[in-house]
C-alpha cells in the first residue's frame, strides 16, 4: 500500500520515472550498478570534452568514458576520500593491478589503466555557482565517504573547501562548451543546475543524480526536483532516460534531433 501511495504521488507531481521522457534508440549504460549512466552511443569522441563533478569512491563513469571514446575528462571534487580514491587507483593501476571501485559494487572492477589515468585532470576543487570557500557537512553514515554542501546540515562534523563555478572553470581550461556535464554532488546539483542556465552555459548534455532521493525527509525534495526538471526542459533540454530513482540524462533539443535523425541506422 505504502509503495502504491508513493507511486501515485510521484504520478500526480509528473516526477515519476516514465513522465515526459523522449527516448533515443541507441543508448548505452557505462560505469557501475550505483554510479554509472545511460548515455547515446553514437555522440562521444576523443575531442568530446566531459567535466564528471563528484567523485566520491567510485569514478567508473568517468574511467568508462576515457576507455570506450577517449575523451578528455576532467573530475572535480575537494575531498580527501575522493582524492585518496583517485591516487590509490593510479597507484595499484602503475603496477598493472586491477582494483574494485567500492565495497557496496563489487561487481565492478575498473579496466582502465595507468597511462589512461595520467590523462585524466583531477581537480581539487568542488563545483557551485560562484568561487567561495563552503562547508561541506559529514553524513555520519557507515561506508558513506561523501559529504554535501547541500544536505546533511544538522550533523555535528563539518569541514570547508574552496568551490567554484563551471563558468570560470571552462574559462580557465579553455573551453567554449561542453559536450557533457555529470553532477553527482549530494544535493549541490540545484545550484549548479540554476548556474548552467543563468550562465547560458553551451553544455550539450546533463547527466544528474537527484540525491535527496537517498536521503529524503518529507516530500518537499519532490517539488525541487520537479522545479530542476521543468528549469531545463524550458532552457531547451529533453529528458531522454530516467532511472527509477530519477537518475535523470537530459540532451540539449538541438543535439537531441541530431541524434534522433541518426536512429534509422539502427
């Protein structure tokens, strides 16, 4: 009854997996069972550049991406078991060792190796709207490695680190657009989104993780997340694939009817 009730809400807020998705023919799921995404196969590139933000203790999609299309990763996240991650990978990679991405997925081992991972560009620093210094608050749970600027508010622990937006960033790095844009950063994805659109950003695709779905308290999260929705279908995206937890995959509408006039190959 409690699982009908949660269904019917989800129904009537069209937050529910199925609304308002325009599906592509030819998409592929790379990364692991919690942290991969559902991706169009016929888009990605070596040129193709990727910002993959929050890593916490599983990068599989980011590894994935450089493994099956070559393209130019960045991963940005500020903590020190991100960090820690990162470095043990490249460490048990330089001695052609293989290594599971976390306990919770251990069917997931990653394949790419050391010289692929010297390609990649860890960066040290957490994405938000504006360069600030932010708390970023413990979760306080066993075998969770991932602490939010967004959630988490009322635990005891927290530390601070340097943020900045992905407007500066691609000022930085040089880059005029992005073709992908992954956000799994505990709760932080409402800003970041809010900056892509204010910023007009040339972002083609938008992959994110709603993570009050995992840690949610009441049923207003359902109304952030339909308002995130409904922001970028009006800046011109299409919501091609959700999961059954809103893991969402969202395609600018222009690169959408790209790809969609590609699908009679198939």
């Amino acid at each position: 009854m409690v699982k009908f009730m949660k269904q019917t809400i989800k129904k009537i807020l069209k937050i529910d997996a199925k609304n308002g998705v325009r599906p592509l023919a030819n998409m592929i799921y790379i990364g692991s069972k919690y942290h991969g995404y559902w991706i169009p196969a016929n888009f990605f590139n070596k040129e193709s550049i990727c910002y993959c933000v929050g890593a916490g203790d599983d990068i599989s999609f980011d590894t994935e991406l450089k493994i099956q299309f070559d393209c130019v990763i960045y991963i940005f996240d500020p903590t020190p078991a991100s960090i820690l991650h990162f470095k043990s990978l490249k460490e048990i990679s330089s001695k052609n060792q293989k290594m599971p991405s976390v306990s919770q997925d251990s069917g997931f081992t990653y394949r790419i190796n050391f010289n692929q991972l010297e390609e990649l560009n860890f960066i040290p620093i957490g994405v938000w709207s504006h360069k600030t210094v932010l708390k970023f608050y413990d979760p306080g749970i066993e075998n969770y490695v991932s602490h939010s600027a967004y959630l988490f508010k009322d635990s005891k622990n927290c530390v601070e680190f340097p943020v900045d937006s992905l407007k500066n960033f691609m000022k930085e790095f040089g880059h005029q657009s992005l073709d992908v844009v992954k956000l799994e950063i505990e709760g932080a994805e409402y800003e970041v989104l809010d900056s892509i659109i204010k910023d007009k950003l040339d972002v083609k695709i938008i992959l994110v993780e709603f993570d009050e779905v995992f840690h949610k308290k009441g049923l207003a999260h359902f109304f952030r997340i339909k308002k995130a929705c409904k922001q970028l279908k009006e800046a011109g995206y299409v919501l091609v694939h959700s999961t059954k937890t809103l893991k969402r995959t969202f395609i600018r509408e222009d690169i959408y009817k790209e790809l969609k006039s590609k699908e009679s190959g198939f």
